[in-house]
C-alpha cells in the first residue's frame, strides 16, 4: 500500500508541474501577426494530393451532415477479428478523439496510441495530445499557430518527457542527469510560408533552421493540380505528376536515391458519380496490377467498408 501511495503522490506532482510548465511556456495555439503562412487546403496538396486521391476517411462535411457522434472500425482478416480503431466527434464533424489499436493505413503501416484533438470556433485545428504507445509514460502534443489570416503559420511538436540537466553531456546521458520529473520539452517547429504557387516548410530545432523543403506546384488550365516538384535545402527530391480521365486520376512519382537511382511509385484512383474514391491501384514498374484498394460507402457517405489484400475494414457508426 505505501508503494501505491508513493507512485500516486508522484504522479500528481508530475502533473501539477506539467501544468506549471504549461503555464510559464504559453503551451497555446498563438495567432501570429505575420504574411506568412498556409491555408490548410492548400498544404494539403503537397502531402495528399488533388482532392480525393488520398482517401478521406472522415470528411468533415459528410460526418457532420450525417450527425455521426462514434465510428469504430473492425479489422478482419483470414486469422482474427479484432477493433482497430474507435473515434469520436463533436456536431461540428471534428475529430476530438481517436484510438488506435494497430489500425492498418493504406501503404503508411500500422497506427498506435490514443489522441485527443482541440478546435477554434471556426473548426482550425488547434491541438494534438495524446500517448503514442499503449502503456507508455511517455506524451506527445502538437499546437498549430496561425496568422491573423487563419492561415497556418506554424506548427510546434513536443514531447512529455525528463529533461536534461543543464550542463550534462547530451551525448553520453546517464540515469542521475535527468531532471526528476518530466516536463513538456518542444521537439521542433514547422513554419510555413507560401508565395504563388511554392511552399516553403523551415524545420527549427534549437531555434535554428535544421531542414528547409520547397515544393513547386503547377496547375493545368482548369486549375487541376498536375504536378509538383521537392527540393530539400536547394537539392531535388522528387516529383509527382497527376493525369487526369474521365472517373479517374493517375499520379506517378520519381524519387531520387541516396544511391542516384530512380524510387518510382504509380498509382491510379477511381472516382464514382459522386466524386468519392472507390479504388486505389498501386501497379508494379512494368505496369500490371500491384495490389489494389476498394471502399464502400453508406447512402449518408459515410464509408462502409474498406478491403485490400486479405484486410476488411467494416465501420459502425452511432449518432447523435
């Protein structure tokens, strides 16, 4: 019993000074008096995409049209059904919370941990929390800053976890230079920048600049996007070209190698009447059928199902 009591005393004096150190660093979206900045749907583009060729699992206007309040997503497979990720939402259609127990993302892998999510009154994401590991003591939080424009600014990662002692030798730690209880300790910060059609994403760490990514977009002349271009720090990265038919978007990308060698990657979506993806098709370099991806949708929009391999993913949805 008094190891019990001891470990609970510990565990709310590490709490309370984490909500101390929250206090004293402005742990807080911010909004930043500058030009400078994204909005959301365009940074979107460079990550994702033209609209739906990343599959959107939780559009924000078809969860709040449908009033969904939870989704939980069963996982099966030709060795076991289990629940692989569980997600909740306000009216507005917002995540605001999501669990995750090795929920298998299209080509990304598996996802773990639990997060919770926090938004202004015009639905911009302000905050990410959440434990990316079950069982771990370990926190992670990511705040968005924004302009006066509602454009993202900047987006800052942390880390809940024991700092160093000042004046320990970081490469070399050991067990006593670690301060006794944790503290929220930022990572890094992403800015953001965007002129015409280039985005620029400046890595800081330490309050210097670690890493900065250009990204040249080109639109065609219905201002689809057909192709974008990465520099990291002035070198090429890759590029990705989009192609687009009647019911369908195929988008190729070449990557450069650290060995100079070409990484190609082809894929193909298929868009029904109403402009949702219904397959994605990744193809081998000579150009047959790789492996392929299908959903299901519910008369609401709402997705069904999603079955790829030998994975079927069934969503149930409850309202409010």
């Amino acid at each position: 019993m008094p190891k019990i009591l001891n470990l609970s005393l510990n565990l709310f004096i590490a709490l309370l000074l984490a909500c101390n150190d929250s206090k004293q660093t402005s742990l807080v979206s911010q909004t930043i008096n500058s030009n400078n900045g994204v909005s959301p749907d365009t940074l979107d583009l460079i990550y994702d995409g033209p609209k739906g060729f990343t599959l959107g699992y939780f559009p924000n206007d078809v969860i709040q049209a449908a009033r969904v309040k939870e989704c939980q997503i069963t996982e099966q497979d030709s060795n076991s059904t289990r629940v692989a990720r569980k997600i909740s939402f306000d009216s507005n259609g917002n995540i605001l919370k999501d669990e995750n127990n090795f929920f298998s993302h299209w080509f990304e892998g598996t996802v773990r941990g639990i997060y919770k999510y926090l938004y202004d009154s015009s639905n911009n994401l302000l905050q990410m929390k959440g434990i990316p590991e079950e069982n771990s003591k370990d926190s992670v939080m990511t705040i968005n800053n924004y302009n006066q424009k509602a454009q993202l600014f900047s987006r800052d990662q942390y880390e809940f976890e024991k700092r160093l002692k000042p004046g320990v030798d970081r490469h070399l730690p050991g067990p006593n230079d670690f301060e006794k209880f944790p503290t929220w300790n930022k990572l890094e910060t992403y800015n953001y920048s965007h002129s015409l059609d280039t985005i620029i994403v400046e890595t800081i760490y330490e309050e210097k600049v670690a890493e900065k990514e250009k990204y040249i977009l080109q639109f065609d002349s219905l201002n689809r996007l057909q192709k974008i271009t990465k520099y990291r720090n002035t070198t090429f990265v890759e590029v990705t070209h989009y192609n687009y038919e009647p019911n369908s978007i195929i988008g190729n990308l070449s990557r450069k190698m650290n060995d100079g060698k070409d990484w190609i990657y082809n894929s193909k979506i298929i868009i029904d009447t109403s402009g949702r993806q219904i397959e994605k098709i990744v193809f081998n370099d000579n150009g047959i059928e790789k492996v392929k991806m299908t959903t299901t949708y519910n008369p609401d929009g709402t997705i069904s199902n999603i079955k790829y391999n030998n994975t079927l993913q069934i969503f149930k949805y409850s309202y409010y």
